[in-house]
C-alpha cells in the first residue's frame, strides 16, 4: 500500500499546477469533500452511527467563516472559527441524539440538517435564502489567496491535516476503545471505555472535519446560500464514504476522489452538444446510486479495506 | 364554516397522506426491519405517473388507480434489491434504498423533467372546505380500514405477521419469509403511491419532494416506533393538523418544520426514557 | 419417513454433524439424547431442511412438522391464529377444530394471545399448530425444557395417543429418561456424533448410557 500513498501525495502536488481552470475547481472542491468524507467515515465506521447530516457542519463552518469575515474579523481567525463552531454545535446536539441508533440517528441528523437549512433560509442576518455574498479572499500577513491555485494547495494541507488527525486517533487509545465500540458495545462499557464520551468526541471531530471544509469553500467561492448545502450532499458523503470502506481513511479519500471523477467525467460527456438538457442530472444521480447500491451488496467493506485484505 | 374548522380538515387532509406514507414504512418495517428511505419515492413516482396517464386521456380513476399499482410495483423492485440477496443486515438495506431513492431521481428527471407537477383532483367545495380533502380523507380511512382488516383477519395478514414477529417459526410452518417481505414492500409501495397520487392536486409535487414525504411518515411512525398502525394514523393526524393550525396562525414558513421537530421531541424522549428503563 | 446416513453440517469452520445416521420409519417413535452441543438442534434444523448439509443424504416422505426448541410461537397473535398458521401450506385445511379435540386443553385459550401464556400452555399450542398440518412425521426439539413434570406428562401422554394412531416421531430429549421411556428406539448424540444406538430398553440397560445421560451411578 506504500506506493499507493506515494502515488496520492506526488498526484496532489503536481495535480494543481497541471490542471486546466476547471478542472482545478474541481480538484478544490473534491479536496473539501474528502476532508468532510474523513470525518462522516470515522464516525461511521468507528463510532457505529450513520449520519445524514454532514453537510450541516459544512454549512455551519462555511457560514461562520462567512458571517465572521463579512464582520471584518481577521480572516485566518474567521476560518479557524469554522471548525471549532462545527464541532461545538455537534457536542451540543450530540447529547441529546447520539443515544438514537441505527435508523433513528440517521432520521434525527436529516431533520436537524433540513432545520439548519430552513433556519438559515428564514434568517436575516445570515442573507435568507440568497445567501452570503462579495466574501473576501483568505488572507494570511498581508499575503491574500485570490487565485485558484492558492486554494488547491489550501485544500491538500487541509485533506493532510484532517488524515493526519484521523490517523492520530484511530491509533490512539481512544481509537481502540472506538473500534470495541463499533463492534460489540456492551463489552466495551463493561470493560470501562466511557462509550458516551468517546462517541461524542468522534462526532464533535467529524464535525469539525466537515466544518474546517466549509470555512474553506466559503473563501474560496466567496458566496454562500443555503443551497449550497442539499441533503443530498450528505447522501454524497455518505456514498464516498460506503464506497471507500468506512473506518478508513484512505477508503475516504479514495472514495471521495473516485465519485468526484467519475462524476465530473459522466458531467461533461453529458453536456456534449446533442445530449438533452437533463443529462448530467440523470447520470450523476444513477452514478451515485448504483455505486452505492453495487457497494453496499457486494463490497460490504468498500474498496479500500477490501483491496488491503486480498493484497 | 369558520377558518378553523377549515385548517383542522386541510390539516387531517394533509396528516392523512403523512399517516398513509407512515403507514407504508410500518408494514415494511414490521416484516422486514428494513426501514425503507425510499418511501417518498413511491409517492413521487405514483403521482408523476398520473400526470402523464391524464394527460394521455386516461379518465380520473384509473390513471389514480394505475399510479397506485405501478407504485406497488416499484415497492416490489425495492425489495428485491434491498432484502434480496441473502444475508444483507437491515442496515445495509437502510443504505441501499437510500440508494433507490436517489436513483429515483435520475428516472423522474429522465421522464418528467426537474420541475414540480400537478394534476386537477376532486373539483368544487363544501362550506369553504375544498372536497378534495374531503376525498383524500375518506379514501384513506377506507385503505387504512381495509389494510387493518388485511392485517387481522386474512390468513396472509397473520401470516405477515408471523413473520414479523418470528421469522425462524415462520420458516418452520414453511411460510416463505423473502416472499412475505416482498408482498410488504408491495403493500408499502403502494400505500406510499397512494399519499402521492391523494396529495398532488393540493400540493405540487417533483423530483426531490420524496425527502420531505419521508420525514414526515417517519414522524408519523416513530410515535409507534415503527411497528404499531393505530399509533402511526394517530402521528399522522397529529403532525397534519398541527402544521395547518402553523401555517394557519403563525406562518407557513415554519409549516414544514414541526414534522421535523415533533420526530426529534418523540426520538429524543422515547431514547431517554430506554436510558430509564435500562439504569433501573 | 426419515433416512439421514453420513450427514455432515459445518457452521464456518465448526463441524457441528460429524456423519450422523438416523432414520425414523413410519408410525415409529425414536428418541435422540444428548447433552447440550451435541449437535441435536442441528440434526433437527437439517432434517427439517432449514438447514443444508455439506456432505450426506437425507430423504424424507410424508408430512413432516416441527415444534422447535422454546415453542417459536408468534407471540402476538392469538392461539387460534397460532394453529391456522399451522397448516399455512394446506389452504384447504386450515380448521382448527379437530385440534381442539385432540388438545382439549386449548379450548379455553382459543382466544388468548400466545405470547402471554405459561410455557406448559405454550408448548401444548405449539404441538397442536405441528399437528395442523395433519403430518406423518412429528419432530420435536427439547419438548420438556423448563416445564413442570406434570405438564410434561400430559405433552408425553397425548403423545403417545398420537402415537398409537399411526404418527412417527423423532423426539430430541436432554431428559434422557423421559426420551427412553417414551420411544421404543434411541440414538445418542455426542459432539456430532451418533456414539450409542439401539431399543431403548438396552440403551437404558447399558451402563455406559446411563452414567453419562441418565445421571445414575453404576
């Protein structure tokens, strides 16, 4: 498997400075689903819970970094600030609803993300339903990411940062207190793993994942709106993460870059002249549902665990 | 009739399409413990079909009634992909029809395009109340009646049942499990096509309306915790008329929240009160 | 009715049957004793075609009907609903009447939801929704487990009624003196084997027997 990191560390480095403009938009926004994906895969594979709602700890951390910037905070605070919202806003929900399981949290996390997002349509302060707009770049001492190449860079420390403390927990005691909770919870809390504590950590980090994406999205688009942040990106993230192999983390990058390219590709085969308007929306949703369909029944594990095990 | 009678049966109207919804995932569940996300779909799917049926002259009726059945065959399609292949855990088949629901996106829009649809219904009104309500609510306290009597009183009710409650005894009176999961999720299908086809001519329906269908009878469910019918109805009315007096007194703005809210309430204090029962 | 020779069953790695051969002929009733882990529900699970086996042959004719371990009755449906399930594969013959004069004890439950009935009561329920189906070949998984030996007696005695009229049955007994006294044959099972075999007069007889599952001293 070392090659494979090799070959993933040398793409994302190289990647930016090849690609055309579009494509880099591309590499930008599959790095912020993949920083969001990292985070919904360890909660799902380590913490046993499955999410819908994701992409409402991007929504709050892009909203944070917005709504702090537009009030002419510092803009590396503002983006420092989306995390740690994110992450504040799942301890504070994650008490009451991470004693749900299985299908209930699934339900309870959709609902809060709708609630968020109507919340946030209803609400003047945060631009209604038209959102946030005219955000300044992100800007660090006087020197300001305005150019896309900026923000890929951006975007791949941020995907390391996010693996590397991934990493650093799944390895850490807290790590294998979450594996045993994962897989038998009763022997877990007997054997005194504070099952309720580490589960909301994981949650509040995955949340923070998610939220750190978002700050960035907001500097790097320079509008928000609510729209930007559909149940179904959540249902995206979870693909990518099914996909990938849950628990892993390399099963979440490979996931997330894998649907983003393939995706991307079926996107712009359907917009050749000729084909019917509705075609990329077409293909997209069927992409996305087979694969998680063909995934979920005959790659249980996903990709990335299942590639290790016959390696 | 005064304003309020009016929101409290535009308010059972609409519960009645949450209960019917509800209603679908609880037959499914109950049989199969999968709990089916893409029970909006249905609805979805059953009412676009019936925009094109009327559309292709199809009298009132029966494009309603083939909606309806082609929904209960979706649900069959459903099952066969979420509980076919043997040894797939509830959950996996949670996932997998989240899967159908979005690949339901990419036929509706193939078919009928992104934008929401509608149909005339039951024209004319009583006393300021539109007789379609009137309609909705009458159809559904017959489907619902008659499933219950499905359910208590045919030997393939009990036989649902029976499986439900003991999969492993249900083999041994040899009752063909995978078969009965099917026929729920036909029964599911079409219930969920039927809330589709009643709620349209009252409230527009697209692609993605199938997110809101299924939260709500999921609310609606969970005040039975997905298994009791009698409770599910109940839910149904319950959230139905309380978001019409919203939408009525306050603002419709927040019409679509207290589904949403009233699950987290009944999810929240039912865990709580397990952690009870559990501590003791 | 029943011919199993050479079954094998494996559960993963697990090799639960070990070359088990039973058989069961018509209007016989055979016992099957062993501890617990012996492999006795697996034999039944495979006879009843629940489960499969990886190497063996079984055939079976007739009816056959089961009253698995812990009776398995749908707990929420009332005991009349119990029994029609019973005969789920004759549509026909779905009356419950002729059980509740074979079981007379049952009258009175007729409406009564199964779940909340005492476990005498259920496994008397649970042999008549077995007999619902009018079958040649009754087998029956640990039928006195957790019961009084009064209610016990009265499950042997109406056993032996339906013996007497012609049905087969393979009973499986950790009550290894219950299991001798009613069959008239038996077969030991011991970690998936079938390690002693004959009338039950000799098995009890054998000292061997009776020291390992009859709880008597030499």
């Amino acid at each position: 498997m070392k090659w494979a990191y090799a070959v993933a560390a040398v793409g994302a480095l190289v990647l930016p400075v090849v690609l055309a403009p579009g494509q880099l938009t591309v590499f930008i926004l599959l790095g912020l689903s993949a920083m969001a994906v990292v985070g919904l895969s360890l909660l799902m594979g380590y913490a046993g819970q499955v999410s819908l709602g994701q992409a409402a700890f991007t929504a709050l951390g892009a909203y944070t970094s917005g709504l702090l910037s537009l009030h002419h905070a510092p803009p590396l605070l503002a983006l420092v600030a989306a995390p740690v919202a994110a992450a504040l806003a799942a301890v504070v929900v994650g008490v009451p609803i991470l004693r749900l399981r299985g299908h209930q949290l699934a339900f309870a996390t959709l609902a809060l993300q709708i609630l968020l997002l109507s919340v946030l349509s209803g609400a003047q302060w945060a631009g209604g339903a038209v959102g946030l707009q005219g955000l300044p770049y992100l800007s660090v001492g006087g020197f300001e990411l305005d150019q896309d190449l900026d923000y890929a860079y951006l975007v791949v420390g941020g995907v390391l940062l996010v693996s590397l403390i991934a990493h650093r927990l799944v390895h850490s005691r807290v790590g294998r207190g979450l594996r045993a909770l994962a897989t038998g919870e009763m022997a877990a809390e007997a054997s005194g793993v504070p099952v309720g504590a580490y589960r909301l950590l994981v949650f509040a980090v995955s949340a923070a994942f998610a939220g750190l994406a978002g700050g960035i999205y907001c500097f790097f688009l320079g509008y928000l709106a609510p729209g930007s942040f559909p149940v179904l990106l959540s249902i995206e993230y979870v693909v990518m993460a099914v996909v990938g192999g849950l628990g892993s983390i390399a099963g979440a990058l490979l996931g997330a870059a894998l649907i983003t390219v393939v995706v991307q590709l079926l996107t712009s085969l359907a917009t050749q002249p000729g084909m019917p308007s509705y075609a990329p929306s077409v293909l997209s949703y069927a992409v996305y549902a087979l694969l998680l369909i063909a995934v979920v029944l005959f790659v249980p594990k996903g990709i990335v665990p299942t590639l290790r095990r016959s390696l | 009739m005064g304003e309020l009678a009016q929101y409290l049966v535009t308010g059972v109207g609409l519960g009645c399409a949450y209960a019917l919804t509800g209603s679908g995932l609880v037959v499914i569940y109950r049989v199969t413990r999968v709990v089916n996300f893409a029970q909006g779909s249905f609805a979805v799917l059953g009412a676009l079909t019936v925009t094109t049926l009327l559309a292709a002259g199809l009298p009132h009726g029966v494009a309603e009634g083939l909606g309806v059945l082609l929904a209960g065959l979706v649900g069959v399609l459903v099952g066969v992909v979420a509980t076919g292949k043997p040894g797939t855990t509830p959950q996996a088949g949670l996932i997998v029809t989240l899967g159908l629901g979005v690949f339901a996106y990419a036929v509706e829009i193939f078919f009928w395009g992104d934008q929401p649809r509608s149909f005339p219904g039951l024209p004319g009104a009583v006393g300021g109340i539109q007789t379609h309500y009137l309609l909705i609510i009458g159809v559904t306290a017959v489907v619902l009646g008659a499933t219950a009597l499905l359910f208590a009183r045919t030997d393939l009710g009990r036989a649902l049942t029976a499986t439900a409650a003991d999969p492993y005894a249900a083999r041994a009176v040899g009752i063909d499990v995978v078969r009965m999961g099917l026929f729920a999720f036909a029964v599911g299908g079409a219930l969920g096509g039927l809330a589709g086809v009643l709620i349209t001519p009252v409230q527009q329906v697209s692609f993605d309306s199938d997110v809101a269908l299924v939260v709500s009878g999921f609310s609606a469910a969970i005040l039975g915790n997905l298994t009791r019918p009698g409770l599910t109805l109940v839910g149904g009315l319950l959230l139905g008329v309380v978001q019409a007096l919203v939408g009525g007194y306050l603002s419709t703005a927040y019409q679509s929240e207290v589904a949403l809210i009233f699950m987290l309430v009944v999810l929240i204090a039912r865990a709580g009160r397990r952690d009870l029962v559990e501590a003791a | 009715m029943i011919e199993a020779r050479d079954l094998v069953v494996r559960y993963g790695a697990a090799t639960a049957l070990d070359g088990v051969s039973v058989s069961v002929r018509a209007g016989e009733m055979v016992a099957l004793i062993g501890a617990n882990g012996a492999g006795k529900t697996t034999l039944v699970n495979t006879v009843c075609g629940i489960l499969r086996p990886a190497a063996g042959e079984l055939r079976t004719s007739g009816r056959l009907a089961l009253v698995p371990e812990g009776r398995h009755l749908f707990g929420p449906l009332t005991v009349d609903d119990n029994l029609r399930l019973g005969a789920w594969r004759d549509r026909k013959n779905r009356d419950t009447g002729h059980i509740y004069q074979l079981l007379p004890e049952l009258v009175p439950l007729r409406k009564q939801v199964a779940g909340r009935l005492s476990g005498g009561q259920q496994q008397m329920v649970a042999l008549g929704r077995a007999l619902m189906g009018r079958p040649d070949v009754l087998v029956i998984d640990e039928m006195s487990l957790g019961l009084a030996p009064r209610v016990v007696e009265n499950l042997a005695g109406h056993l032996r009624q339906r013996h007497a009229e012609g049905l087969a049955v393979l009973l499986i007994e950790q009550n290894a003196r219950l299991a001798l006294d009613l069959c008239s044959r038996a077969y030991v099972l011991e970690a998936g084997r079938v390690v002693a075999e004959g009338p039950s007069a000799e098995l009890a007889g054998s000292t061997e027997v009776a020291t390992a599952y009859l709880g008597l001293e030499s």
